[in-house]
C-alpha cells in the first residue's frame, strides 16, 4: 500500500506567503525575494514529507495565488485586455498574473481582475477561466515542470498535480455566447498533452488529475466528455500512472463512469462520502488502485485509527494491498499547517489539543495507519503505542464532560415546531410593528458595522498586548461608539446601529462568548490569494454563559430616543464559518447555536431593543454539491434562524442581512425564514437580484442595498434613486428600506459620512415623490 497526498498549505506555518506577496505588491521586496519564499516554501513541504515517509509527494499544489489562476496562465488562456503586460518586462509573468488576480492600476493601466468565486462548497476561492468562443490555448508558462525539476533536484520524485482538462473547463465561463465552454476541450487537449509529454520527459512516473466535477450532477453531455477525454489521454500516455483524484462528495451516479475511466488510480473521499466503498471494491476493474481519502482533509479532528483500520482492510482483502494508496480525503490546502506550534492557552486547552491533527499531523497520521497495516517488525512496538495514544484520545474526546452537557442535549431534544413560528403571520406583526416603530416611508438603516478605524484596530492590539486596561479599552470603545451614534442622529438616519467596534470578526465575537468553542492562534487557512481565516473550532455542546451584546445595544439605545438596532451573528452563519464538530450532525450543533442566540435575542428585547438583525451571509454557502440534498440543508438552516428568532413578541422588528448571494433558486427557503425585513447586497447587480422577491411576490419588507461598500467610491444621490427607483418598479414602496450593500468595516470615515448623506438625501426625496 502506498500512501500520497492531494496537495499541502502553501501559505507556510507563519503565513510566510501572505507576508511576502503582499510585501511585493507594495514594493518592498523585489521578484527575486518573493521567488526565493516560494522556494523556500515548496522545499520545507516537501521536506516535511518525506521526513513523515509520505510515498506519493505532490508537485504543483504550490501557488502564488491560486490552482486555478496557474492553470488558466499555464494554458494561456489569459484574457484580450492583459494583452498589453503580454512580454512587457522580466516580471511580465508575476505582473500578468497578479493583474489576473488583482487587477491592474499603474502606466497608465487600469485592467479589472479576473472574476473570483467560491471553490466547491469550501471557503477557499479561485479565479474564474474566462473564455471566448474562439479561445486559443497554447503552453505558456511551464511552472509545473520547474517545480517537478525543482523537487527533483532535492531528491524526490514528485507526482505532479494539474487541474484535469474537464474541471478545468467546467470551472471557467463563457464571456459571450454562442458557445459551450466544453465546446473548447479539442483545443485544449493539445496543451495537456504538450505539458504531460514535457513531465514524462523530466521523469515524472506519476501524474494527479484533479476532476471533482465527477462528485457533482453531470449532464450526458458532461459525461461522454469525460469518457473521451480520458480514453485519449491513455492512448496518448500508455506509459503515464494518471491517478484521478475526486474529493468534496462520493461519486453517486457517476460511479461507474468513473471506474470505466482508464486511469491507473481512482482517488475518493470516503469522509464526505464513506457509503460508496462498498460500491467501488464491487465493481472497481482489474486494473483500477484505489486511493482511500480516510483522513479529513477538510477538519480539524484526529483520525479514529481502529474505524480507519478496519476500511483500510476491507479495501486491501478485496484489492491486495498493491492496488491500494491510502490518503486524506482532499488536499490539505483547507486545514491549518502545524498543530504543534499552537500554544496551549485558555482557549486551546491541553485537553481540546489532543483532539486536534492539522496538515502536518495528518501526514503522521497517514504513515501511521500505513505502518499498522504492514505492522512492520521495526516499527510494530511504535506503531502500538501510537494506536492505544490515538484510541484514548477518541474515547476521552467521546467522554469528555467538556463537550458533552446534558442540559444542551435536553434542550434541543425539546425543540418543537412552535419555537421556529413567530406568534403571528407577517401581515399582522406588520400592523402592530408600524405602530410600535412610527417608520417613515423608505426608511433608512445600515447593515451594522461603521469603520474599523486604524485606531480602533490598534486599541484592540493593545489590550491584547495588556498595555490597555479592560477598563480604558472599554472606554475607549464607547466614546467612539457615542460619536457613531451622534453623528447618525446628525445626517438624520431612521433606524440606528451602534457601529460593532467592539468586534474583531462576525463569528469570533460570538464564538469567544460561547461555551463550546476554542481558538487557535495559528490556524490560520487560505481564503484566497493573500487572506486567511482564522475559524473558530465548535469542539463541544454549545451554550451561551451569559449575555454577548446587550451591554452594547442598551448602552448606545440610552444615548438617542431614535431607534438602535441590536446585531448579531445568525446561528447557521456562525456553524458555516467554524471548524465543526464530526460527531454529530451539522444541524444538530446548528440548533445548539440557534438557541443561544435566540437567548440573546430574548434578553436584547428584554432590554428595551426594539429591531433585531440576525446576519446569515453565510446561508447560501452551505448549499450542498448535489441538488437532491439541497432541500434537506435549506430545512434545517432556515429552521435554526427560525429558531434563533421567533420568540420575539409581534411588536418586535426581526432583520436579517445576506450578502453575495443570489436567491432566485431558493427564494421559498428565503421567504420561510420569515423575517420581517431582509437587506440584500443588490447595488452590483443593478438591482436584479430583486426580481426574484417580485415573482414570488414576496410580502416581507425588504432593503436591497443601493451602493456597494467594497471600493471607497462615494456613490451620487442619483445614482441611488436612480436604483431605488428600479427597485420601485417590482417591489411596492411600503416593503422598501434604504441601506448600503454590507456593513461598513472596511471603509474609511471620510466616504463612509459622504455616501450616507447622500443615501438619507435620496430616501427623503423618495417620500416627496411617492
Ligand atoms: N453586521 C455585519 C457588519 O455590518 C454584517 C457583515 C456581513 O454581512 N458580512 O459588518
Ligand atoms: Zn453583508
């Protein structure tokens, strides 16, 4: 049995990669330094497994940016208007690729960045592949050669990992019509068999073609594509080991499409997906390996070696163990580097830790289960007490009294239809809330946060670093919480906030408020490009000690006789954003949270806060790969807000935000969540995304935002009754409110105060119309 893996962080265990890039795109490095990170980087990867006695080591999963990006500039597949940084300089490549990623302001330039979305149901984004109807391919960059020859020369052999032809294709979009994006792959083909004969040449034995569209609904079409593409590829390679990696879902109906494929190994995620197994020993063909992905490739969670073993085994009694690699389940690119870096801390306790495998420990974890297997004489004492260690820390995590409250359980168990209801229907609440709140016509908010200021952030800082009080970092944060408010009073907004200062992040907060919830300080994953995250680990039955923001939002409500909203996190927002718990269902630990916010809603309309926001921009994210399941996910997720929100009496105005997200396809789910106002980030899409509330004739209020927070432009008052009156043509005027696209963090005071003035000008010129 062979053991490999799919890919390794590539940010570095400090976030050596963040640092660098970002130092070159502000020139303080020069190329040659940002080149000399990259290398530093692949080596210590590499180095790090062959020390762990990984068989199979990856090549390529290094990236500057993004797979996907390198892909499309080892393709060529570069878009007409990069054409003018085409061979410009020595850093045309670098410059090119970034200005791919990032867009391009300098000489004169101004070239918008590629598209970017989310990867699979993942958090990691990639740059879209933009294609035109007669879209040339041809070699252009030979990146995944220089790295193979580069790890060459330090002595390994790598297995080169591509993007396969048919995801690649499939992840890209066509930028005109008159054209399938499949359409291309007779052009494409070509280069993958240019680039593949160079890697053969080199002496590559091994090949990764990554194809996780073979885990996703795939259209006849799609299917004959596959078909082809890899029966040439074959006859093309006779001498090539291609190893097809699928990974994020099981194979479902394309199972045996997948197995008919002529490849010398068949990756599959049996963490997402352990039912297919069975499937694949039954009818997997002679000469097909198969790669079991057991480890989690997504999550933080030691591997329970004993359950491991025994399919392992399994796999190895049907197949024989030489036609048998053992891996994660996808590429380690999703789990923080090095558990061992983390200090053990309040929030990390010894206890949680012993819970935990990150990328490096998983690579242990794989020669590990290897070593078991084989139970070689050498290392058959060690290998023992690495079991007998491994299974005492499963069975104290399944013990432990820290994750596991019976209170929690009992109170969820509890949970009936009545709680996720509100008393009564919305054409009621309506009445009863119009009354209670005396709102104008088109009334104006904002979705809750104000700028994070350079002092703000450096308040917090210092706190951390103790050179700040508790009591003055309060301080501080109230004075500027009374300006914020004050100055909203001034430009005369109807529905306050009081500006979330006291937050590093929408999930944290929380999460550091909640029982059930640990932190790293390294554990840190790829987001895109440059950023990283930093997710909260949800280790146990979640329960909320005491209140999180009510302190907040009755302090800022007792300074102004306006209206000030109270702002939280929404439970399903919170559980997307988390490294969650593999022992017991999402849902499951999504009611937990549900609950504890429907706590500190309670105690915050106890307190005299009379509008709500419960923020789920998340919700759309958890959608499933596969549209069957779709169904399922959306009746739990809206359920738990449901939960988290219903218990407030009628009077009480319940507010949710959801940002980048479309509706059309789930506007029923979106309307169940019932809240009595919605807000939208809709200002991109020029109001579009409204048309699916129309044809649902959605009767809930709604606040699509009418200018985008992402770039410090300040928007024209026209420009946003221009919109707003767009908006007025399929939503009728007493469902509307007025408010930008998202919260306000990131911006600057300066364009923050002139675009909400001439947003509260446009709304009052609204009402004089209407
Ligand atoms: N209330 C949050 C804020 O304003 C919402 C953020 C978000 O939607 N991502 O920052
Ligand atoms: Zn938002």
């Amino acid at each position: 049995m062979q053991t490999h893996i799919l890919g390794y962080p590539r940010i570095g265990s400090h976030r050596e990669l963040k640092k660098a890039c970002e130092q070159y795109w502000s020139g303080k490095i020069s190329l040659d330094e940002l080149h000399q990170t990259g290398a530093e980087l692949r080596k210590n990867n590499w180095l790090i497994q062959q020390e762990a006695g990984i068989d199979l080591i990856p090549s390529n999963d290094f990236s500057f940016y993004d797979q996907v990006l390198d892909m499309s500039l080892t393709l060529k597949a570069i878009p007409a208007r990069y054409a003018p940084l085409l061979g410009k300089s020595d850093n045309s490549i670098p410059d090119l690729y970034f200005a791919m990623a990032r867009g391009y302001q300098r000489d004169g330039l101004d070239l918008t960045a590629m598209e970017m979305t989310k990867w699979f149901d993942t958090n990691y984004h990639y740059i879209v592949p933009e294609f035109t109807k007669d879209q040339k391919f041809e070699l252009f960059s030979t990146k995944a050669v220089d790295e193979f020859l580069e790890a060459k020369d330090a002595g390994i052999l790598t297995k080169p990992v591509l993007l396969g032809p048919v995801s690649y294709l499939l992840l890209g979009k066509e930028k005109e019509t008159g054209f399938h994006r499949l359409d291309l792959i007779d052009r494409l083909l070509p280069v993958y068999f240019k680039l593949l004969e160079k890697l053969q040449e080199n002496g590559a034995v091994w090949v990764q073609l990554d194809e996780p569209f073979l885990t996703l609904d795939l259209s006849h079409r799609e299917k004959e594509v596959y078909h082809r593409v890899y029966h040439e590829l074959r006859e093309a390679f006779p001498a090539l080991k291609f190893l097809l990696a699928t990974y994020f879902e099981g194979l479902g109906g394309n199972l045996d499409l997948a197995i008919s494929l002529p490849v010398c190994a068949l990756h599959i995620d049996l963490v997402r997906a352990p039912g297919q197994l069975n499937q694949i020993l039954k009818k997997a063909p002679e000469n097909l390996s198969i790669s079991l992905g057991l480890v989690d490739g997504r999550n933080i969670w030691k591997n329970d070696y004993e359950a491991t073993l025994k399919e392992i085994n399994r796999a190895i009694k049907t197949l024989g163990s030489a036609r048998v690699l053992l891996a994660p389940s996808c590429s380690l690119l999703h789990v923080p580097c090095d558990l061992d870096l983390e200090p053990e801390t309040n929030a990390l306790t010894p206890e949680i830790k012993n819970w935990l495998a990150f990328a490096k420990q998983k690579l242990d974890e794989i020669t590990t289960l290897k070593n078991l297997v084989e139970s070689k004489d050498e290392e058959a004492v060690s290998g023992m007490r690495k079991l007998q260690a491994n299974i005492d820390s499963i069975k104290s995590r399944r013990e432990s009294k820290r994750i596991h409250k019976t209170q929690v359980k009992q109170r969820t168990a509890a949970i009936s239809i009545q709680d996720a209801l509100r008393n009564e229907a919305f054409s009621i609440r309506r009445t009863k809330q119009h009354k209670a709140l005396k709102l104008p016509l088109f009334p104006t908010t904002t979705i809750g946060s104000f700028p994070q200021t350079k002092e703000v952030r450096s308040w917090r800082a210092q706190f951390k670093k103790d050179n700040l009080t508790a009591a003055d970092y309060e301080n501080l944060l109230l004075e500027e919480t009374e300006h914020c408010i004050r100055w909203q009073e001034e430009i005369d907004l109807d529905v306050l906030v009081h500006g979330e200062f006291e937050r590093n992040d929408m999930v944290e907060y929380f999460g550091e408020q909640l029982d059930g919830f640990a932190f790293t300080r390294l554990g840190w994953v790829q987001s895109y490009g440059s950023r990283c995250v930093k997710p909260p680990i949800i280790y146990g039955d979640v329960e909320r000690p005491n209140p999180m923001t009510v302190k907040w939002s009755t302090y800022a409500q007792g300074l102004t006789s306006r209206i000030v909203k109270g702002m939280l996190t929404g439970p399903v927002t919170i559980l997307q954003w988390s490294f969650v718990r593999n022992d017991q269902p999402r849902s499951e630990t999504c009611n937990q949270i549900a609950l504890a916010i429907r706590d500190e809603v309670l105690d915050l309309e106890k307190a005299g806060i009379r509008i709500i926001q419960i923020d789920e921009p998340a919700l759309r994210e958890g959608l499933p790969l596969r549209k069957a399941e779709w169904d399922a996910y959306l009746k739990w997720a809206v359920n738990a807000f449901c939960l988290s929100a219903a218990g407030v009496r009628e009077e009480t105005q319940i507010h949710t935000h959801m940002c980048y997200s479309e509706f059309n396809d789930i506007i029923e789910h979106i309307a169940a969540m019932d809240a009595d106002v919605i807000t939208i980030e809709c200002s991109r899409s020029q109001m579009e995304l409204l048309d699916a509330f129309a044809e649902f004739n959605y009767p809930n209020e709604i606040g699509p935002g009418v200018y985008d927070i992402h770039a410090p432009r300040v928007p024209a008052k026209e420009e946003m009754l221009a919109l707003m009156e767009k908006a007025r043509q399929v939503i009728p005027d007493k469902q509307l409110w007025v408010n930008p696209d998202c919260g306000l963090k990131t911006r600057g005071w300066e364009e923050t105060r002139k675009a909400l003035k001439a947003m509260v000008e446009a709304a009052k010129t609204l009402r004089e119309k209407s």
